[in-house]
C-alpha cells in the first residue's frame, strides 16, 4: 500500500508542477508583453525632452520672463515624469527577471522531489 500512495503522491505532484508551469509561463508572456510595450512607448516620448529644450531656447527671448519661469517649470515636472517613466521600465525588467529566477527554482524543487 506504500508503494502506490507514494506514487499516487508523485502523480499529483507532478499535475501540479505542469499546472504551475502553465500559470508561470502565462505571467511570463504577459509580463514580457507589457514590458515590451512600456519599453516602446518610453523610447517613442524620449524624443521629447530634447525637442522642449529647442523649443525653450527659441521661447527663451520672446516670452516675458514670468512666463519663461513657468515654462521651465513645466520642463522641470516633465523631466521628473520621464525619470518616473524610467523607473517603471526598470521596475519592469526587474520583474520579469525576479520571475525568471522564481519559475526557474519552482522547476528544479519540483525535479528534485520527484526524481530523487
């Protein structure tokens, strides 16, 4: 009777390692998907920054200098948005990695329990 409840146990195990599997890869798709995307939008608003800075240095003698103040202002937020932007991405990559390296060591106790 040991022996078939341990294999029983085995075989449960192993539907479980491929529904976890399945679930990893998912994620991974989709956060491979989003990085993607946030990775493309962040490079097509790069352009941007420097086009304001040309713009502020036309701007600079024809605005009054309250409203050149306020327009550096803007650029100034706008670069702290960009900085928040890079951060998301990295944020992102980070994630991606982190499960990696999580579905990676979720395989090999799975193979180490049942392969022993």
């Amino acid at each position: 009777m040991g022996l078939f409840g341990q294999h029983h146990q085995r075989q449960l195990i192993s539907t479980l390692q491929q529904k976890s599997e399945a679930i990893h890869q998912d994620i991974s798709q989709e956060i491979d998907e989003l990085l993607d995307e946030l990775k493309s939008e962040y490079e097509e608003n790069q352009k941007v920054d420097h086009e304001l800075e040309q713009l502020l240095s036309e701007l600079a003698n024809k605005l009054d200098p309250q409203e050149l103040s306020r327009l550096q202002q803007l650029s100034i937020h706008l670069k702290q948005v960009k900085r928040c932007a890079r951060k998301g991405v990295d944020a992102m990559k980070q994630l991606a990695r982190d499960h990696k390296k999580a579905v990676q060591e979720n395989r090999r106790e799975y193979e180490e329990f049942l392969y022993q």
